[in-house]
C-alpha cells in the first residue's frame, strides 16, 4: 500500500489490511495480535534498513500510543471491520525530515501475507495547500510559491464568478479580478464586462428569443426626449435633439464635485414589451484614464447595474449595450439608462455629447399569443374572438399585392361551418329562404299537431292544427263514459276512489235509512223474524195474483241450498213444531232444569278413569248382562219420589253435605266417619262412593236420558236442525203486488 505524510509528522497511526496466504480469495487474515510474531523493518531513502517487531498492543483503538524504541510497532484491532484489518502505531523517528520516503516490511506469523507499506514524505500537506503564482509571463512560469494559504481557489472562485453572474454587485467585489481578466498582455486590452457577458447576461438574452420566439422577429425602437443633467454643466442642446442623428448633441460638461458628470435617460416601451439593446451615438471627449459608465436600473434587484461603458473619442460613434429582462418595467414599460463618469477629477473641458439615443425591441414574427389568436378565429365562430382577435382577423386579410381577403370568423370558421350543412351552402327551404330563420321552434312544433288525416287547417293559428280524432271508435267511447255532466273534481277515477276510500277502507258503520212501508224500529224488525210472523191481510195491486198457486221465493233455500220456492197457501206446512214456541226458560222448565249448569251438573259425575280407579270388589261391579232397561221421565220420578221434576232443587240442598262423604263407604268406614262440614278441603277430601246405592242407578238413568238430549242438541241433531229453520230468516219476493197490514 502507499501512503503521503507531511515530513516531521508525529503520533502517526495507520490502517493496514492483512491477508490470509492460505486462502486464493483475498480474505483477510484475523486474531493478529502482539504476540503472533509479526517482524520486518524499514528503510528511509538514503539509509539502511532497521528491524522492526510487532510486539506491544494498543491500549485505545484511534488513540496513538508510542512504541517504546524505534525498532517496535503496536498491534490493535479496530471495531466494526472485516476481518485483516489492523491499525499499526509506528514510532516518530520513522518520518522525521531529511528523506523524501520511507519504505516498511512486515511479515511472519503464521498464515501471514507479506505486507508493504510504501510511504511518501511530502513538504506540504496536499489536502490544504495552495500554490501561488510569483511571477508569471504569457506562456511560462518561472517560480511557483507554496503555502499553507489560500489564495489560488479565493482566485479561481473569483474569476468563475466574474464568468457565471451579470449582477453588478460582483463586479465591484471583484474589481481586481475584472481587471486581470481585461489586462494587455502584448497585443491589446480586452472588454469584458460580466453585466453583460457573464452566462446569467447571455442567458438573459437568450430568454426573449428561445423562449418567446424573439429571435425570428423583427425590431421596434423607442427614442426619448426625457433627459436629465443630474450632475454637470449645460454646455449646449436639449433633450428633443437625441432623436435623430444630426449634429445637434444634448451636450454636458464636467464639473468638479460629487459624481464629476452624471446623466439620466428615460425610455418608455409598451406594456408587455421588453427591450432587449439600447443605442447611443454619442462620443466622449475627455482626457487621461476617463471614461463614461453607462448604467441600466434593475426592477428586480433595485440597483443600477453597470452595462458598459464609452471611452474617449473626438467623433460621433454607435455604441450598444445590452439589457436584461429585469431592466425593463413589467408594469409600464420604463427603461431606466444612467451615463455616469468613472472616477477621478473632474475637468470643465471635458464633454459627454449625444446625438442619438434608442432602446431596442424584439418583436416576434409569429409569438405564442399571436398564433393562440389565429388559431381561435380559424376554430370559433362567436363574435366575441372577432372583437378580441380584430388585429389578427386584419392581419388575417391582409392585402399582399393583388387583393385583400374577407375572412369573417362568424361564417368561415371551422364551427361556422359545422353549423351550417351540407358544408360551406347553408340550407334553403322551398322559398330559397336560409331553412334556419323559417324553421323555428314554433313552427316545429305544428308539426306535431297534424290531423290523423293528414289534413292541415289553412291557419295561422297553433290551436287549428290540433288532431282530429273525433271519427276514432277511443273518442267516441271516451265520450260516453265522461258524460254530459262529468267534473273533473269529483269525477275522475282519483276522486271516486278517494270518496270510496272513507267507506271500503277507513268506515266503521254503514248508515241506511228507512224506506217506504218499511220501518227500521224495533217494532219494524220484528216483522223479519222467521217463526213469529205470518203473512196476513189482503195482497192487492195485482189482479191476477192468486194466492193458491203463486209463489214466494227462499234466498237461501232450507240450508244454505238451492233457491227454492212456495206456494203461499202451503206455508202452514213450514211452521215448526214441539220446542219452536219455547223460550230458553222453557227448555230447562221441560228438561227438570232450574238454572242453566247442565255442564256443571255433569262434571261432577264419575269419568271413565275415576270409575277404574274405584276400591269397590270385583264382585260389586256392575254386570252389563244384568242391565235392566232404565225408566223413562215419569218413572224415574216415581221411582226416587220425586212428585214433580224439582230433582234439582232438592240435590242443590244436599250437595254441600254428599260432598263431605269419604271417598270409600264400607263398614269401617261408617264406624269412624268423620265430622261432616261444609267447607271446600272437607269435600274434596271426602267424597262418598256410592256406586252401590241406589241412587247410583237413577243417576245412570238420568246420565242416559240426558246424553240422548246431548246427541239432540249437538250440531246436526234433531233439535239442532230444527232450530236452525227456525233461525232462517225467509226473504220474501214481493215484486208485483202490495202488501198491506189490515
């Protein structure tokens, strides 16, 4: 490896890497320390060699630590690198001055690759140093100063300025440089000036043209008559005789104070324009070193900026100078120019004599905004881009030597056009009239109103064209079903609905009145209940009705049936009979009942279930065989004694006490019989079985009779359907005659 160190460095440590000489990849070779038998040496140029072994350790990684002789180096091992690396202290005498190199060797442990370090001792530290230049001609250097300074890159960012920035402030800063740059070296002085040729000043100019197309225009100048004397004698002209070049200068001499001479222009250009050069035929007729300095103000930066400058002469000579964008006023068009002079003492004969001044302006042939505008009156039909555009709509028809056109964006313009078809002949109607003024939408609209015929009313008037649908069979329906009376209020399928709406939907009661010869009263519905009423008195108003052979008509029929009809003289054979008069005390006077509580009465006698459950013996049942046939109504009366049917009378005073009977009666059961009481528990608890008894029988008997009553009654018995004709009521058709109560 090769290293630099400056001659005479101390505390010197180096990074070397160790490779593995068993291995053919490269690799580093770890676990290196003092005591792995590292030895070499090393030679200074124009010495001899001097042993070298790698025998102490470093106590801090990056902090030097001195070997004990020259002849010794320390070991350490940086952290956080590859395996091999190693960091080496080496002793002081190693790069004391007097040779211009030192040469090192080391080697011998074990797996150890060779490694030299060639190191160069230099004078200077090439990291800092500068050279600068003591004397110099045109095409050699003679000598060439080192230091420690820094003056050769404080020279070479000075000049790199001077080439990169137009600002007049870097000029003044490096003033020296601006004239080092311009120096004569043997064949003449050169001009730059970085305000106008630095790369920001070229760029600036480049602006207008590669950016607004400037470059392909034409020019357009502006003279001034608005000129100040700000410091300086008159000695001759006015402002009025710079527009021309004519002999006639606007002339200011030198005077002894201030600024010696300073003169100040104003150029005005239209809005949006930006002046690019400005002219002065002018000539200086001063003396010595002077000269004028010609100043354009910056808006942007708000400070004059040097543009160049007029040196002596005796002649009337075109001077032009260069301007940026930023001297030129966005807002009004203003160019700022001062004429100033250099330095020194000022000298009443000397003179500043203008003859003519101008500022230059780049107008594009074709710019962006011009193409925008004829591209907008090739496309747009409206007569506003006409208004807008009348400059380029001018250009447009221009007379080029043998005629002018008469374009017109309204008519000829690619949306004119669209509107208007077939393309380029608007469309005509039969009265060779434009087909768009007589076609209106009013007219259209007639269109729609044709008769179904075909036929048109010879009128002008919208409503003679309605359709003629009167001979349709829809019309003639419709017609009908609206009525010669219908309202559109109350009469159209909405409004019905609404007015059903009360009584289908939301109705709870249907009100009907009476009628004639019929009454709603009580007394007027009794005559409407099937078996109570008959027809009586005399039926007139019709002198054929014979009461033998005419009928009257059954809504229902007998059942829910067939209408079936009678003959009124038979209606003596649809009267019922047996229970038809009895009311619903009648019935229970009939069957021996007092109250309604058959059902009651019932549940009290044993089921099938409590039967099976008795405690009786077998020889106590009852034999089906020895079943004698029970006795009817009359019988059963005689039988228990009973005089009249009150049966239900006399049980309801015993059935609180039969109640409190136990549930078994034998004879042990009669010894201890219980007190007998009244109460709810007592009875249930001591129900009698009285299977045995008698009374057992009779019961049975009654249960008999009473279940042949039940099967009557139930839905479909005898006496269920006699009751239901009796509940029938009988609709009778009393079409063609009168009927009237006698």
């Amino acid at each position: 490896m090769k290293l630099q160190i400056v001659k005479g460095s101390t505390s010197q440590i180096v990074t070397v890497f160790i490779q593995d000489n068993t291995q053919t990849d490269g690799r580093g070779l770890g676990s290196l320390d003092q005591t792995s038998s590292i030895v070499g040496g090393y030679v200074r140029a124009g010495g001899t060699g001097v042993a070298l072994a790698v025998d102490e350790n470093v106590t801090t990684e990056g902090t030097y630590q001195a070997p004990s002789t020259a002849g010794q180096v320390r070991i350490g091992t940086p952290a956080n690198m590859t395996t091999g690396t190693y960091e080496l202290h080496f002793h002081n005498d190693l790069f004391a001055a007097g040779a211009d190199s030192v040469f090192i060797t080391l080697g011998g442990a074990a797996s150890m690759a060779v490694l030299p370090i060639e190191i160069q001792l230099t004078d200077f530290n090439l990291n800092s140093a500068t050279v600068t230049l003591a004397t110099a001609t045109q095409n050699s250097i003679d000598a060439i100063e080192v230091d420690t300074g820094t003056t050769l890159p404080a020279k070479l960012l000075a000049y790199v300025q001077l080439l990169a920035r137009k600002d007049y402030a870097i000029s003044q800063d490096n003033s020296t440089e601006v004239t080092e740059i311009n120096a004569d070296g043997g064949s003449g002085a050169g001009t730059f000036l970085n305000t106008t040729d630095a790369q920001e000043a070229i760029r600036d100019r480049g602006d207008l043209a590669w950016l607004t197309g400037g470059g392909g225009g034409t020019t357009k100048s502006y003279t001034t008559t608005n000129w100040t004397r700000t410091v300086g004698d008159n000695d001759g002209g006015a402002g009025s005789d710079t527009l021309t070049v004519n002999g006639a200068y606007f002339a200011t001499g030198e005077i002894n104070s201030t600024t010696l001479l300073e003169v100040d222009a104003v150029f005005t250009a239209t809005v949006t324009e930006t002046a690019q050069t400005i002219d002065v035929w002018c000539f200086y007729a001063g003396g010595g070193s002077h000269r004028i300095i010609v100043q354009a103000y910056d808006t942007t930066g708000s400070a004059w900026e040097p543009i160049g400058s007029i040196g002596l002469g005796t002649i009337v000579e075109k001077h032009t100078f260069n301007l940026s964008p930023s001297h030129t006023n966005s807002a009004t068009g203003v160019v700022l120019i001062k004429f100033i002079h250099s330095s020194g003492t000022g000298i009443t004969s000397h003179v500043l004599n203008i003859d003519k001044a101008q500022i230059n302006i780049s107008v594009p042939v074709t710019s962006t905004e011009k193409m925008l505008a004829y591209i907008q009156l090739l496309a747009r039909s409206d007569a506003a881009i006409t208004t807008d555009r009348a400059t380029e709509l001018g250009e447009i028809n221009t007379d080029q030597g043998s005629g002018a056109g008469d374009y017109a964006a309204t008519t000829d313009s690619q949306e004119a056009i669209r509107d208007t078809e077939p393309l380029g002949t608007a469309m005509r109607g039969t009265d060779s009239a434009a087909l768009a003024s007589a076609w209106t939408a009013t007219r259209a609209g007639y269109v729609d109103k044709l008769s179904v015929s075909g036929t048109l009313a010879h009128s002008d008037a919208a409503a003679t064209y309605k359709a003629d649908v009167s001979a349709l069979a829809l019309e003639a329906t419709l017609t009908a079903i609206k009525g010669a009376t219908w309202n559109a209020s109350t009469d159209t399928l909405e409004a019905i609905r609404d007015r059903g709406d009360s009584a289908w939907v939301t109705a709870t009661t249907v009100t009907v009145s009476d009628k004639t010869g019929f009454s709603l009263a009580s007394t007027g519905l009794d005559l409407v209940t099937a078996w109570t009423v008959g027809i009586t008195g005399t039926v007139s108003g019709n002198s054929t009705f014979n009461a033998a052979s005419d009928k009257v008509y059954l809504a229902n029929g007998a059942h829910g049936g067939a209408a079936a009809s009678l003959v009124l003289a038979d209606y003596s054979n649809f009267k019922a009979t047996g229970f038809s008069t009895l009311d619903a005390a009648g019935v229970r006077t009939a069957v021996g009942l007092a109250s309604a509580n058959l059902d009651t009465q019932l549940a009290d006698l044993p089921t099938v279930a409590e039967f099976e459950a008795r405690t009786i013996v077998s020889a106590d049942y009852f034999v089906v065989g020895d079943y004698t046939a029970p006795l009817d109504a009359a019988g059963v009366r005689t039988a228990v004694g009973l005089a009249s049917a009150n049966l239900d009378t006399q049980l309801s005073a015993l059935s609180g006490y039969v109640d409190c009977l136990p549930a078994t009666l034998d004879g042990s059961t009669f010894t201890s019989l219980p007190e007998v009481t009244t109460d709810a528990a007592s009875r249930t608890a001591s129900k009698a079985d009285v299977s045995l008894l008698a009374l057992e029988a009779t019961a049975q008997s009654i249960l008999a009779d009473t279940n042949e009553l039940q099967t009557d009654w139930a839905n479909g018995g005898r006496l269920d359907l006699l009751l239901d004709v009796a509940g029938t009521p009988i609709t009778i058709s009393t079409e063609g005659i009168n009927l009237s109560s006698s």
